[in-house]
C-alpha cells in the first residue's frame, strides 16, 4: 500500500480532508494503525467502535508513516514488518517465529521507518535551506571570479601592447636620428672626396700637358732651343697633390640581452601569495539553538524552548486564560513582547503604548505608524517606523530616541526582528509594487526580496511581517494574503484563505513551526509547509482578531478591534 499522506501543492492552498467514505469536513486527526485521516466526528465515532477503540489516534501532526508493503520471499502471505537486532535483517512475523532466530531480539520495521524517514526529511531541508543555496551562491562567486579573471587578462594584454608600442616608438625615433647623423657623415666624407678627385683631375692635366710640352721640345730641330727652353723652365715636376683617406664612421651595436628588454617592457608572474580559501558562511542554528554570543538569558530562554518543544503538541481544544482592556488605543492592530514580558500595542492611528499583563500602561508614544510597524529587537530595544520621515527610530532600553535607519525612496510598511540572528526584516512598498529588505543589527542592507524565480513581484504591501524557526520569512497582506520565501529570498509558497474573502492582518509563528494570521473574522492555523491545519479561533470565540503575538511560555494573544487583548493556551 502506498503511503497515504498527500503531497503538498506549490502553492501549499488546499486543505485536508477527512478520509472516512462520504465525509467531507477537515481532517484534524490520523490514525496510525489504520492509516486515515479522520475529522473530530469520525475520530470519536472510531474510538467508540469496539473494532478500534484502542487504536492510536493522534493529531495529524503527530501521524506515522506507513511502511511500505514488501512480501517475504520465504513466506509469501506475509509482510516484512520487524528487524532482527542481533543479525540485522528485516523479516516477517513467521521467520521470527524460527529456531534460526530464536531468543533474539526484534524492532518494529514501522518505527524504524519513520525514524529513517523524519531524518531524510530533516537532511533534505538541510540541503534545500542550507547547502544547496549555499553552493549556488559559490558557484555565482566563482563566475564572477571567472569574468572578472578575463576582464583582469585582457586589461594586462593592452597595457603590455601599450609598453610595446611605447618602445617601439622610442626606437623608430633613435634610428631615425641614427639615420639622419649618418646621411650628413656621407655627404661631408663624399664632398670631401669629391674635391680631391677634382684636384686630381687637374694635376692630371697639369702632366699630360708637361707631357706634351717635353714631347714638343724633344721633336725640335734646333737643338739650342731645346737648351735655353730647359734652362728656362727647369726640369722639377709640382709635386702630387696631397690627400686623406676617409674615415668611416663606426656602428656600435646595443649591447643588450633579453632580460634588458624585460626590465624595458616589464614581465609577467604569478604572485607568490597563497590562495584565499573561499568562505563559507556557517549554517544558521535556529533560535533553539542560539549561538554562543548569545546572553545567558538567552541561552536559558532557548534551552527552555527546546526542551518545550521536545513535549509540545496541539491542544485538542483552545482555552481561554484571561482578557485585558488596553487604555490609549482604540483598536489593538499590532503587538510586539519585549523581553520583560511586556507588549508594545498599537493602533492604526499612531498611539503605541507599552502595557504590563494586567493592563497597565508603563508608557505612551505618540507616533505615524498604522500597522505591524514596530518590533523588540534581541537586545531588547524597541524599534519603530516613522512614515513621515522614512526612517526607523530606536528606543533604548533608557528610553533614549535615535534614527536607527535610513530607508530611502521605497515607503516603510512593517518589520520583524529575528530571533534567530537579530537581522531586521522591513516590509516596504513603491507606488504597486512591494519588497522585504532585511538589515544586519547595526542597521547595514543585506538582501531585497522582490520577485520570485520567474520574475513575478511577490508583494504588494507587505504590512506584517514574521520569520519562522527555520529562517521562512513571512509575510501578510490584503492584495497577497500570506506570501512565504525561504531565507535566501527564494519563493516557497502562499495561502489565500479558504474559499471566502481573505483580508489577512497581524501574522505570527510558534515554536513548533506553526503559522498563526488573523483575518478579521478567523485566526488561521497553518503548519510550516503552509498545509491549513485548522481555524484556531473563529468569530464565534473572538470578536474582530487583527493581531497575534505568542510569547516564550507559548500563550497566545489576540488583539482585537475593540482595543481588547485576549490570552489562550493552544498548546500542550
């Protein structure tokens, strides 16, 4: 038989259904031996029956998943349901029964089952919430590495192409001159040349005439001619002319290596320094779980929390403990605990007072705030949104006002901070659209949460905001009803009511995980896969509820439009 707990929807809208033939009302119960969702009515019918009155019939919370139906192969009638301890195999009830397994001990296979099962569950959140976006976001880191790498590369290449350049220009200009002495060398030494050649071309001349003057006298007849002509003249010769030999001028190569051009153009190298590991961001440890920076008290409030939360279950009914009139405000639309167990209550008409559980009001602000727009903050501060001035303001602890916050063009609507790390979560809007914008403590952006994977705005305008115990950021609002994203931003699901008109107002979560959000009429109970569990509360039992708030002793408080404050066990 396959296992008979439906699978959640995306959009986690539809609720479920009583499983008994012909019976249509919410299912609220399962029964583990039979495996079936039941309703109150049927639940009570089945105890009654003789059949089933001892069956184990929990709050569907609480079901046990049905281990699949595997045959034994030496008995085939019967179902594998137990594991021998000693020789850890699974076996039917028959192969107990054998002398092979005699004495020894067995487990019910069931239960093992959904042990093995909760775990997968635990370690495929795990996954979803922690490693996988966490690698997404290394692997984003990486890319962007690997862009900037290239971009880094090809800023080098040009810079060396402009060294190379820068030289080569230097060059082009010494040879040019180098070119330009040298043609001036040459014509000096060729005009030197040039008159000496002419020097001789004339003492040439000079001889061949001598020459031709000697030859004359020689083919004379008179020889006394020849005699007195000599005389006359003489017999010396001009003597050759003198001349120099050029001088050439002389190239003196670049005594030059490769390692000068190097230290000329520069060189490439890798750094010697060691690589940065990339870090990983820790993963976050609910607020059950407070981290050791934490104060004592809250290390003591926590340890209480999980140790509540190991033996907490939902009431089968919802009790009423007590009622308060809050002076100072006509309507109750928000309330924030502080860590002395006192609320912060508003109205939409800014008075925001701080009350005590009797009533009691310590102290009046008058602000211009209109919904889920102030939160107590881990160290305990009080924070507010002033729609005026677009900013948030501080109220310490001695009562001193401060800006805490800037927030800019977007208008803020509501905020939450977070028990888990003390990031402040802002809802804001901008003409139709919407956002949650979350801060560190001290009041630095962190992450905008605005669209969902396909591009789809997520929010309208995101008035009350709330964070799950596992980091599920929660949010409510006319337009939207409950719109619920991971604390990576990413979108999970959203519940708009069931079937009637659904104005949500003040949202909250509990211990156990649970979404609480009021419409007005209903408080709304949904599990922390957004599967609608139950209405908690109805107009029958609460007049007008806009507000929810539980506190560390999980007491859960309603506030209502007539100012009144009502407190109910719903857990136990």
């Amino acid at each position: 038989m396959a296992e008979s707990k439906p699978r959640i929807p995306g959009t986690a809208q539809h609720f479920l259904e009583c499983g008994i033939k012909d019976c249509e009302r919410n299912c609220e119960f399962y029964c583990n031996p039979c495996h079936q969702q039941m309703c109150k009515q049927c639940r009570d019918e089945h105890l009654r029956s003789p059949e089933t009155k001892s069956h184990e019939v929990v709050l569907y919370q609480q079901w046990k998943r049905q281990l699949p139906v595997k045959k034994c192969k030496i008995h085939p009638t019967k179902d594998i349901d137990l594991l021998c301890e000693e020789c850890k195999i699974p076996l039917c009830s028959k192969c107990a029964a054998t002398q092979e397994h005699k004495g020894h001990t067995f487990t019910d296979l069931e239960t093992i089952y959904e042990d093995k099962f909760s775990l997968c569950l635990k370690e495929i959140a795990k996954t979803r919430e922690y490693f996988l976006p966490t690698s997404q976001d290394i692997q984003k880191n990486i890319e962007e590495d690997a862009t900037e790498i290239k971009k880094i590369m090809n800023n080098l290449r040009t810079s060396m192409k402009a060294e190379a350049e820068s030289l080569k220009s230097l060059v082009d200009e010494v040879v040019s001159e180098n070119m330009k002495q040298l043609d001036q060398i040459e014509y000096s030494l060729l005009d030197d040349l040039k008159n000496q050649d002419k020097a001789f071309s004339d003492y040439i001349a000079y001889l061949n005439n001598l020459i031709k003057e000697f030859q004359e006298f020689l083919s004379s007849p008179d020889p006394t001619k020849l005699t007195l002509t000599l005389s006359l003249v003489g017999m010396e010769i001009r003597p050759i002319p003198e001349t120099t030999k050029p001088v050439s001028p002389v190239f003196t190569a670049g005594q030059y290596r490769k390692d000068d051009v190097v230290k000329l153009l520069g060189k490439i190298s890798s750094p010697e320094i060691k690589p940065e590991t990339r870090k990983i961001k820790p993963m976050e440890i609910p607020s059950l779980l407070t981290p050791k920076t934490s104060t004592s008290k809250h290390l003591k409030s926590d340890k209480r929390k999980f140790n509540l939360k190991q033996t907490l279950s939902l009431s089968s009914s919802v009790t009423k403990v007590t009622k308060l009139d809050v002076p100072g405000v006509d309507r109750v639309v928000h309330m924030s605990q502080d860590q002395s167990g006192r609320l912060w209550v508003s109205d939409s008409q800014g008075n925001l007072v701080q009350t005590d559980l009797q009533g009691n009001v310590i102290q009046r602000i008058e602000t211009s705030g209109e919904f889920g727009y102030h939160t107590v903050t881990q160290d305990g501060d009080l924070i507010f949104i002033d729609y005026k001035k677009k900013v948030i303001n501080r109220i310490t602890m001695d009562n001193n006002i401060t800006e805490f916050i800037k927030i800019g063009d977007w208008e803020p609507l509501g905020m939450h901070s977070s028990h888990i790390n003390g990031d402040i979560l802002v809802g804001m809007m901008k003409g139709v659209k919407g956002k949650v914008t979350r801060y560190n403590k001290t009041g630095t952006e962190l992450q905008n949460i605005q669209r969902d994977n396909e591009g789809q705005e997520l929010y309208s305008t995101p008035i009350y905001i709330t964070e799950n115990i596992n980091g599920d950021i929660c949010t409510s609002e006319f337009a939207k009803g409950v719109v619920v994203v991971n604390k990576s931003g990413q979108y999970r699901f959203s519940y708009t009511g069931q079937g009637s008109v659904f104005r949500p107002y003040g949202i909250c979560t509990d211990v156990l995980g649970h979404i609480l959000v009021c419409d007005s009429y209903n408080v709304h109970l949904l599990d922390q896969d957004g599967q609608f569990l139950s209405l908690l509360l109805t107009q029958q039992q609460v007049s007008s509820p806009v507000s929810v708030c539980v506190d560390d002793e999980n007491n859960l408080y309603v506030g209502a439009l007539n100012a009144k404050i009502i407190m109910y066990k719903y857990l136990q």
